[in-house]
C-alpha cells in the first residue's frame, strides 16, 4: 500500500477533518441568513482576536492581500521602508515601484534580522507614509521583532505599520492593538489550516483614516471601500464571496478559540523548538540565528555532500513533503512547515520518516535518535 502524503511543507498545512467537512458541505446563496449569519460571525471574531478596527476576507491569496494593504495606503510619490528578511520581504519592493511610489530597502543577510535600532535611526531621518515587514519570512524562516519595531513608529504619526502575517498569523503573536499594527494581512493556507484561497486583512483606525485620505483609488477588486459594506453586511454584494472557505475559516477559528490563542503560540513555540533539537541531532543545520527562528517553518540546512532532489523525492516516498530551498539556498536546504493544526502523531511521523530516509541514503545507522530528542 503506498504511504499517505503528510503535507508538511510552509503552506497549504495539513486540514484536519472538521475543516475539510465544511469545504465539503452543499454550498448556498450568499444570501442565504444562516450563511450572512457565519460570514459575520467570521469578521466579528477577527477583530476581536486581533484587535482591529476593521477586518477583511476576501477571494484570493496571500499576495493579492500584500498588494490590497498597499492599494488602500499608499499613492504614488509616497514614500515606503521595506524591512526584508527574505524573498517575501522582497515581494513588496516590485509591487510597490509598479505604483510609483519610493521605495527604501533595509534587508539582512538571510538567515538574520536587520537591526532595530538601524531601523530606527533611518525613520528619524525621513517621513515614510508606511513601513513594511514580513513577520516570518518564509524563505529564511526568520522572524522579525515587530514588537521592537511597533514601538519605533508608535510616536509617528504619518507612518502606516504593514505586517506580512501570511506564515505567521494564528501562530505568532500579533496584535494590532498592543503592537501598534496599522494592517495585519495574512492567507487561509498555512497557520489557519484551511485550504488556500482566502487572503485575510485586519487594519486599524489610523490605516481606515488614511484610505480616506486617498479618495478615489485607481483599483476596484483591491479597494477597501467596495468590500467594506460587505464586511458589515454580507447581505450585500460586490464580488462573489467564496461561501465553503469562509465556512471552513469559521471552523478554524472556532479551533483557535477553543485552544485559547496565547496557547495556540505557546504551543508553537515549543513544538518548533523540540522540531529544531531533534533535527540538529540528526545533523542538520538550521538558517535562522538562534534569537530569530520562527515557531512556524524550520529552513533545514543539508550537512556537506548531501543530495537535495534525492533526499526530497525519498521523503516524500515515506510519506512526508517537504518544500526545497529559495534563491542562494536551492539545494542546500529543505524548508519543513510545522505551523496551525498538526499534533504529536504528525511530529513524530515527519521525523520518523527523515530517519528512514537517512538510513536509506546511509547517512545514519541507527534510527531514534531524533525521535528521543523529541521525546526529551
Ligand atoms: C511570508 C509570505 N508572504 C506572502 C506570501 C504569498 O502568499 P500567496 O502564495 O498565498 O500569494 C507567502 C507565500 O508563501 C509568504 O510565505
């Protein structure tokens, strides 16, 4: 019989059954009042999860959610600071040049964090209408302090906070409230453990203002106020909402509430850290320095002379996949996601399976030395 396929790469993560039900339930009228009934009841606990003013969840993905933070933000001639950490950190630089706004870069070398109080020191020398920062990037697996950079543009009155939650949010602490996020935007397929398709936004009063402030915008689908009326009364239409994911969202929330979210971040913290240990006793590496890794995704770094494609293909042979390397680290790493509604039976299974795999390529001898450092 062939090995069922666990999906631990950073996104889409496993889905667990009750999740799945409702992808599965016959779909009805977006009108229909016990439908109207779940959306609300999906924007009502967003905002109070997460502290928001206004919350958004749209069709799409992650990506559509970055450019919608910036559409409804920024205007051309506008000035931004990308913080980036990777690949993702990146994304926003492209897409933030197409509209002609000026873009200032501070990046790291992957695996590290770029220093705050350099942050700092280049916000006291030019306005910037926004900031952005990628809170787990996922090609680095490095997570930025957002608290510490929260408190560098709390006193400036001008400067939006955006946040990349797409691999970390309902699995790393974020609060728009107590960390001074002006938009938190994030996508259905990885910490939520629904299947991909949502991008999800949460803004603050500040961000809501300065959409005002830009009036008319040039786009349609990405404009806060043609989904807002939605958001307060989804008897209304603008687009069609896609009524089975926003059932399956609600069921994921209803987990995370039932976990209780500072849990749920607990929970991540110390699976992430047991993953890591177990891992390093096998003999890899970990990119992300120490006092930066993510709870969500490990980049795991081959020990020299190791076969990428070969080690990938094997690991999937035994039932686990994982993702490969981005940019530089093609080849020299895998990048294991560990994030949203997986359990101990997942764990041990991912690192079971990496230990066959090893015996297999005649990396090791022996096998459990990995699962009792999970153990441990
Ligand atoms: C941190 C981060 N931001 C943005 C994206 C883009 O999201 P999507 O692939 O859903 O468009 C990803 C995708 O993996 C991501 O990891």
């Amino acid at each position: 019989m062939k090995n069922q396929k666990l999906c631990m790469i950073p996104g889409p993560t496993p889905v667990v059954r009750s999740i799945q039900d409702e992808m599965g339930r016959e779909t009805v009228s977006f009108k229909d009042p016990s439908f109207v009934e779940d959306f609300l009841s999906v924007i009502k606990d967003m905002k109070n999860l997460w502290s928001s003013e206004e919350a958004f969840v749209i069709s799409g993905s992650g990506t559509l959610a970055m450019e919608m933070a910036i559409a409804n933000t920024l205007k051309e001639g506008d000035n931004c600071l990308v913080i980036s950490h990777g690949y993702f950190g990146d994304r926003f630089i492209d897409m933030l040049k197409k509209r002609r706004i000026n873009v200032d870069v501070m990046n790291s070398k992957w695996g590290q964090t770029v220093c705050v109080s350099d942050i700092k020191q280049k916000l006291r020398g030019k306005t910037y209408q926004a900031v952005t920062v990628t809170h787990v990037d996922t090609s680095t697996g490095v997570r930025a302090n957002i608290i510490e950079i929260g408190k560098a543009v709390y006193d400036l009155e001008n400067t939006l906070l955006i946040v990349d939650g797409v691999c970390s949010t309902a699995a790393e602490k974020e609060n728009l409230k107590e960390m001074n996020i002006d938009i938190l935007l994030s996508a259905s397929q990885k910490a939520f453990g629904v299947a991909p398709g949502l991008a999800l936004l949460w803004t603050s009063q500040k961000a809501m203002k300065r959409r005002e402030e830009l009036g008319e915008i040039r786009d349609t689908y990405l404009d806060f106020y043609k989904w807002l009326p939605i958001m307060h009364n989804p008897m209304k239409y603008f687009g069609t909402p896609p009524v089975n994911l926003i059932w399956a969202l609600k069921e994921s929330l209803s987990i995370i509430k039932k976990e209780g979210l500072d849990n749920r971040f607990n929970r991540h913290i110390k699976d992430s850290k047991r993953i890591r240990e177990a891992l390093i006793e096998l003999g890899f590496g970990v990119l992300a320095d120490e006092e930066s890794q993510a709870s969500t995704l490990t980049n795991v770094l081959y020990p020299d002379g190791f076969d990428d494609t070969l080690f990938r293909q094997e690991l999937a042979n035994q039932g686990v996949v994982v993702a490969g390397g981005l940019g530089d680290y093609a080849g020299k790493l895998f990048r294991l996601g560990h994030m949203g509604n997986i359990d101990e039976h997942t764990i041990f299974s991912t690192i079971s399976a990496i230990e066959r795999v090893l015996i297999k390529m005649g990396k090791t001898e022996q096998i459990g030395k990995g699962l009792n450092k999970l153990l441990s």
